[in-house]
C-alpha cells in the first residue's frame, strides 16, 4: 500500500475534515488521512472529537509522516476558520481539502423530525459550505487547489434505505460540488465528489444499525447488496481520494466517482 502510494501527493498540504473515526477501525476520513500522508502530504487532521483526531495524527507520525491534529465543529465557521489559520501556520499552503464530514438519520419524510432534517443538512452540507468558504481564498491567491467531497450513493439511488434527510443532503453535496468545479476551474481549481456504497466502517455500526435487528444481519443483508458479494472499505474511498487529490486527476473536474463495486449500474 505505501509503495503504491508513496511520492502521489509530495510536497502538498491536505486539510482533512471527519479526519477521526467514530468507533474502531478505519472509517473513510481516518483512512483519507493516512492515505495522504503516505502519499507524501502534510495533513491536518481535523475532527470534532480531539481523541479520535489524535489517533490519526499518531499513525501518521509513526509511520514518518508529518500531521497536527485539530478540533473543530464543521457546523462553525469561526472553528473551521481557526483550522484553516493553524495549518497555515504550520505548513503554510493547502493543497487540497477534504471533506468527510456526514451523519444518516432514518426515516421518510412523516417519521423525520424537522429538527433531524435540519441537523442532517446542518452536518453533511452547510459544513462543506463552510470549509470552502474558509479555504477557496487560500487556493485562489496559489492559483491551485483540489477539493474532494464525500456525497454517497444515497444521493443518487435508492439505496434500500428510507433515510430521505440523508439521500437529499448527499444529492446537495453533487450539485455543490459541481457548482465549485465550474467557478473556479480556470483559477486552477477542482473539485470533485466520491460517492460510496456500501461500505464496511465504525461509520454503519454506529449509525445504520438501527435498520436491523443485529450486527451479523447487517453485515450480511449490506453485503448481498453489493454486486460483488461484500461491502467496500475506507480504504476503498482512500485511495480514490488520493487519486482525486493528485495532479494525475489534474483534468478531472465536477465528477461524481463512484465507489459502490457497481451498484449504481443495477435497477433493483
């Protein structure tokens, strides 16, 4: 893995956002983090709760590579702000942002509080509005910068999941991303999206386990979902964010890649 990685991303700074994980194992943001670091990126990495950033950062430094961990909620600019200063500080250029903050809530439209749906487009898309809003500044007076949004397949497909707070912030995130890629794209800005499936992080046990009624039926109904038999990984949405950060992604601009082992390609 570091070797195939090794050199993609030298001499960049990333700022990650969701850079934790909630539980243990690797969920995306944790993996993105290291992904980049073993790329050769400088990383900021950035999460809510300070532990599980200090995780990140100790697997970076351990294996030589060069990261601080931060704290911030993405719902606050002044926060995200503060971020964006201290990496600055530090290494003094973002290269690239990330951004993989985002939680699920279940329900349709009848069952879902007012309260979730706003907390829901709160967490998984003002904050994306936010940290773009801190760092395309600082990307604009470099002339460059790359931006690689989490959205999900949710937001594009019936999932099997009655989660609709979810699904349409996930579909924002698209059309966000897009409208960033188009605005900036000759002041040497992209920005792109990764849209997981189904995939096997702390992420599902935490918050889509309420779907069934135990661990081991989730895992096994998640896993017929995927064409391929088994669910992706956070490494699986790593790698194709290191890709999307490099400059051999330097032509590819307001994609929505899909990371779902072809799950999107199936009508039902």
């Amino acid at each position: 893995m570091e070797n195939a990685l090794a050199g993609r991303l030298r001499g960049k700074t990333a700022a990650v956002f969701g850079a934790g994980s909630i539980g243990e194992g690797w969920g995306n943001g944790k993996a993105v983090a290291v992904a980049f670091a073993r790329a050769g990126a400088k990383v900021a990495v950035i999460d809510v709760n300070g532990n599980a950033a200090a995780v990140t950062e100790k697997i970076i430094r351990e294996e030589g590579g060069t990261a601080q961990a931060m704290v911030a909620d993405a719902t606050s600019f002044s926060d995200i702000k503060a971020c964006i200063d201290k990496t600055l500080d530090a290494f003094g250029r973002i290269d690239i942002l990330h951004n993989n903050v985002g939680i699920t809530s279940q329900g349709g439209p009848v069952e879902t509080e007012e309260a979730t749906w706003d907390k829901v487009m709160a967490v998984n898309v003002k904050s994306m509005f936010l940290t773009c809003k801190a760092v395309l500044p600082v990307m604009e007076a470099q002339g460059s910068g790359a931006i690689v949004n989490i959205g999900a397949l949710g937001g594009v497909r019936w999932t099997g999941y009655a989660y609709c707070a979810y699904a349409a912030s996930k579909g924002a995130v698209n059309s966000f991303t897009q409208s960033i890629a188009l605005q900036y794209a000759a002041k040497g800005i992209r920005a792109n999206c990764i849209l997981p499936g189904v995939m096997d992080t702390p992420h599902i046990y935490s918050q889509i386990s309420g779907f069934y009624a135990g661990r081991d039926e989730m895992v096994a109904a998640r896993n017929r979902l995927s064409p391929t038999g088994s669910m992706g990984d956070g490494w699986d949405v790593a790698h194709a964010a290191v890709f999307l950060a490099s400059d051999e992604a330097k032509y590819i601009n307001g994609v929505e890649l899909l990371v779902d082992g072809g799950m999107h390609a199936r009508c039902g």
